[in-house]
C-alpha cells in the first residue's frame, strides 16, 4: 500500500460549542479563511491522493447536501446520513460501509479539524506497524501562559503557551479494512475500540509534523482564520 484512496468525514454532530456560527450551519461548513471547513479537507485530501469522501453527517444534512451537490470537487464526494444520532464511531462504522473499495483501508478524518502533512508518512509508517488502526497524534499546546519558578520561590521567567511533554488525538485514523466491524453501531470508538485495541498491542500512533488545529470554539475559528492568512492558505 502506498496511499489510501478513500476517506470517511465525521460531520455529524451539532457543534453546539461553536454557536451561533452553527446554528444555521452545520460545523462543516463554517468559513475559515474564506472557505467552509469541509473544502479545506477535501482540498488537502484531494491532494494527498485521496480519491473518495463519504461524509457523515446528520444535523442540517439538507443543506450540507445542497452545498455538496452545487460544487465541483477534485474529488467524489458522497454522504451518509445518520437517521439517529450514532456517535462518532457509530457515524465512521455507517459511512465506510459507503466506501468504494471495501478490501482497502481507509482513513478517517473529525470535521472540525485543518491539518496539511504527507498523508503518505502515515500510510507507510502503519503499513510497516502491523497495527489494525494508526492515530494521527499532535503535540499538546498548552491554552495558558507558564509560569517558571526556581526553588526558592522566585519567578524566573515566562513561557506564553508553550508546547508540553504529551500528545493528543490529532482526529485523523487510518483503518484496516477490518476496523468497520470493530467500530461500535452506537458510540465513541475512543472509548468502545481503541483501548481495546491498545490493550492487545494493535493501536499505532502517528506524530503529525505539520500544520494542525482543531476548531471547536470560536476562539479556535479566529486563531484558524489568522493562521491560514498568515500561511497563505485563506481564499
């Protein structure tokens, strides 16, 4: 395998954090840097070699249906419509039972992140892993300013929003073929699959090295819209 060709958007759930620019809207297709967050992804994905997108969805399908339908694309891109609520793994398990190319693996991809990286790294480095499922992780960047302080109880400095000694789920997996039935019909897969599968030694990590962040507040939306600006990235 020296690329993935199909991927899984999770765009279901109401985003209720990023109110008000969500309740006409689903999170997806909130503006940053002049674009929804949904063209943002399939852009890179498009350009990583990505052939395919299922999107989950279920709040305000209808309209994330009418924008998919009204543009061009460089890209197929499909949905998958929760009836119900499912969850987030419940909504991946729904959706990949869209995708094209059932014996391949797949990746799949939160709706509510930007991210630009060698989509090839991850693929070769869970190719060689062995691993059932590979996390993209990020480094954890610390929402606060530190505060340095020497044994005697003196202040020695400052570090505003420093980069610290752990890592998070980044939103982006790659899955064996296999995984979709792993995946809970109804849940979180972080809670009902990857401890499980961390626990039997497959579950591989990613180290992302290149641009990501998650946008689930509007204070997060404002940081993108500056940061795609400063990288040229905004339309």
């Amino acid at each position: 395998m020296t690329h993935v060709r199909q991927a899984v958007i999770l765009a279901g759930g109401n985003a209720t954090r990023l109110r008000p620019y969500t309740d006409r809207v689903p999170k997806a297709l909130v503006d940053v840097g002049g674009r929804p967050i949904l063209e943002h992804q399939v852009e890179w994905l498009a350009a990583e070699g990505v052939e395919h997108v299922v999107v989950s969805c279920g709040h305000l399908a209808e309209m994330l249906r009418r924008h998919v339908l009204g543009r061009a694309f460089p890209l197929e891109v499909s949905l998958a419509v929760e009836e119900r609520p499912l969850g987030r793994g419940g909504g991946l398990k729904h959706a990949a039972r869209a995708l094209p190319f059932g014996d391949e693996p797949w990746l799949g991809l939160n709706g509510d992140i930007l991210t630009r990286f060698p989509l090839d790294d991850l693929v070769r480095q869970h190719a060689d892993s062995g691993a059932l499922a590979t996390l993209g992780v990020t480094a954890l960047k610390s929402p606060y300013g530190v505060v340095e302080i020497a044994v005697d109880g003196r202040i020695t400095g400052f570090d505003e929003a420093p980069v610290l000694p752990h890592w998070v789920n980044a939103g982006v997996y790659l899955f064996e073929p296999g995984m979709r039935e792993l995946l809970p019909d109804l849940g979180d897969h972080e809670t009902a699959t990857f401890p499980r599968l961390a626990a039997g030694g497959r579950l591989g990590a990613y180290e992302i090295d290149g641009y990501w962040r998650g946008i689930d507040t509007a204070k997060d939306l404002k940081e993108a819209n500056r940061d795609l600006r400063a990288l040229g990235w905004a339309a």
